[in-house]
C-alpha cells in the first residue's frame, strides 16, 4: 500500500517539476526574442528547416483532404438537393478545423520531431555544454531561433494547407462532380466571415505552432542524453503534441464559436 | 545543404507563398472584399417585424445590393424593430418616400432588405428614415392563418 502510494507520489512530482522546469525554459527561450530577432539570418535558416521543407507533407495532404471532403460532402449534400453549398462546407471546416488541426498534427510529426532529435542529439553529444563552456548561451543560439521559426511557420503553413485544400475540393466538385463553379464559390464568400472564421483559424493556428515547438524544443533539451534518451524523446514529442494539439483545439473552438 | 543564397530565395518563397495563401482566404474565400463599401451614409427603417434579418444581410433595389444591414435594435417605447443600413455613396438619388420591405431569398433562404423607390423629388440622406415599411413574411404566421381560414369554410 505504501509503495504504492508512493509510486503515485512520485510520478506527480516528477511531472510537476517536469512542468516547472518546462515554463522555466519558455521563459528564458523569450526573454530571448528581441536580440535574436535582431539576427534575421539566424531565423531564416531555422525557418528553412522547419517550414520550407514541411511545405510538401503540407500540400500533398491539404490536396487530398480537400479532394475527400469534396467526394464526401457531394454525397451526403445531394441527398438534400443542396450541393451547392458543398463550397461552404469544405471552406469551413477547412479553415475552422482542418487546416489548422491537420497541419499541427502534421508538423508536429515532420518539423517537431526533428527539433527534439537535433537539439537531444547536440546535447548527447555535447555541443551544448560546449557552447556554454564558450560563453554562449545555447538558449539563445540554438533554441530561440527554432522557437520563433516553429511560431512564424505554422500560421503560414495552416494557410497553405486550408489554401490548396479548397483548390482540391473545387477540383472534385466542380471538376468531376459539376457543381456549379459560381455558386461553389458566391455561396461559400457569402457565408465564410473574414474575422469568424479565417481569423479565428489563423490564432487556432499560431497556438497550436506555440505548443508544438515549445514541446518539442523542452522535450530535446530535457532528454537523457543518450541515444535511448534521444529516441523516448523524440516519441514523447509526437504524442504530447498531438494531445496538446487536440486538447486545446477544444478549448478554442469552445471559446471562439461556442456562445459561452 | 544548399548555398546561403539559395537557402535565403526558398525561405523567401515560403514566407511569400504562406501570406499569399493568407490573402487568398481573405480575398476569394471569405466576405473581406465586401466589407470594402465603407463610404456611403446610413439610413433607418423601423419594422413591426424583422424576422430573420441579420446585421451584414443585403440591402438591394431591383435586385441590385446596394448596401448592407449594419444594426438591429429594439424600440422599447414602441416595441417595434429599428433596422440601420448602410447605403454605398454612389446611390444618393433614392426618393425619400422609397418603402422598405423584407423578403426572403428563395422559399429557405436568408432574408434581405429590399428598397421599392418612391416618386418624390427629394432624395434620402444621412440618418434619413423610411417611413413606409413592411414587415417579414413569417412562415408559420401564413400556414396558421391558412389553417384557420380553411378551418372557417
């Protein structure tokens, strides 16, 4: 009973100083902000790595989700006599959810993992201490840099992935299914609000940026640094992401278009 | 990886692609391009009923928008609904005694304002008011009196 208990004891500590050590470090990683966005180039190398390259994953699954929910809509909208609106179905719930969710998930699988594995890596390799021996702060070159890339790409890349989205949606509904081309999109410009909906989409999706590089950032800084460490690491990342991801997505729809 | 030049174009891309996308949502996906109108002057209209009228629903005259719904309040004196809109400056010839009427676009539709022009010489201007109104058409309220007057013969 008592080992019990204490096992139970243990792990709430473990993850609450796990939790405090995590908003230690966003701390540091901001107060970090000003001089390293007075280093551009810093910025546009992460931003490289962390948006360029995730563009792809982004456009082939936006092209594919937007194709989808075109086929699927058309079917249940004809039952109604309605595909006309088959447009405001795919752009909202493009821009509400999907974009802003899908891309999360789909960054946080392709740019957050491969934040952790750098930085938990140049940390089981030492690099880190190494820089500290030299009187940098690894906070600051390493970590801020890749924190404001995550922020600054992931509103771009949910818009991207809402963009191409609806280009495949409109490719299977007006293309295959023939919807007609004006009311898919009259319809849909009349009914999508600037603020509602593309707004609230685009704060959905700089939080979700938020989270996902301040997880995978503390998760690689926070590994043991060995090559199991490294690897736990990095798998912790995708699935608290995904969870946070989900989680707050709740909470903001709650806030943003829930009548609360 | 690639040179610092090349690096510096794609991100560059990226950054122009991303705000592209952000624009296009903007322009051709949702309302933004409508809410350009904002010269032009406001107008009242007082309604026994408004019905499903929206604030930013469509003011037209045969046909044409010409201007949306920006307010709709309740007269507490007398209990009737106060409907602004906003009217594009370019119409500034509409007759004062023009009436206001609400109806339904299509038999589901939503519901808009649609202006009938009268023959006066003078012309509406700001914060002008209609006088001659007609209320929304309620559904139920048709159905109930058609069940009531079938009922009485």
């Amino acid at each position: 009973m008592i080992t019990f208990l204490s096992t139970i004891g243990h792990s709430v500590i473990a993850t609450l100083t796990k939790t405090g050590r995590g908003a230690l470090f966003l701390k540091q990683t901001l107060s970090y902000t000003f001089s390293v966005l007075c280093q551009p180039r810093l910025i546009s190398k992460q931003l490289f790595s962390v948006g360029v390259l995730t563009i792809l994953i982004i456009t082939i699954s936006g092209l594919f989700v937007g194709m989808v929910l075109g086929l699927q809509g058309y079917y249940i909208l004809s039952d109604f006599g309605a595909e006309e609106t088959l447009g405001v179905m795919i752009a909202a719930s493009l821009v509400r959810e999907l974009g802003p969710v899908v891309s999360a998930l789909l960054f946080a699988g392709r740019a957050g993992s491969s934040l952790t594995a750098e930085i938990g890596l140049m940390k089981a390799t030492e690099q880190l201490s190494g820089m500290e021996m030299m009187a940098v702060d690894p906070i600051q070159r390493i970590v801020c840099p890749r924190f404001l890339a995550g922020c600054l790409s992931m509103p771009l890349l949910a818009a991207i992935f809402s963009m191409v989205g609806i280009l495949g949606g409109q490719l299977v509904g007006v293309s295959l299914l023939g919807v007609d081309e004006g009311a898919f999109w009259s319809q849909m410009q009349s009914s999508i609000d600037f603020y509602d909906d593309i707004l609230n989409g685009v704060i959905k999706s700089v939080v979700f940026g938020f989270v996902v590089t301040w997880i995978s950032l503390f998760e690689g800084y926070d590994a043991i640094p060995t090559s199991e460490g490294v690897s736990r690491a990095t798998t912790r990342t995708v699935v608290y992401s995904s969870f946070a991801i989900l989680g707050m997505d709740f909470i903001l729809t709650a806030l943003m278009f829930g009548d609360i | 990886m690639q040179n610092p030049k090349s690096l510096e174009t794609l991100v560059g891309l990226f950054v122009v692609i991303g705000i592209g996308a952000l624009f296009f949502l903007g322009l051709n996906v949702s309302n933004l391009a409508s809410y350009s109108d904002t010269d032009g002057y406001t107008i009242t209209a007082r309604f026994e009923n408004s019905g499903g009228l929206k604030v930013r629903s469509p003011v037209s005259v045969a046909g044409v928008r010409i201007g949306r719904v920006t307010a709709i309040d309740f007269d507490n004196t007398s209990y009737e609904s106060v409907v602004q809109m906003k009217i594009g400056a370019q119409y500034n010839t509409l007759p004062d005694d023009s009436s206001a009427s609400i109806f339904t676009a299509g038999l589901l539709g939503e519901q808009y304002i649609g202006l009938q022009t009268g023959a006066s010489e003078d012309y509406l201007t700001h914060n002008s008011e209609l006088e001659l109104t007609q209320s929304a058409i309620v559904l139920e309220e048709i159905i109930g009196q058609f069940l009531f007057s079938e009922k009485e013969n």
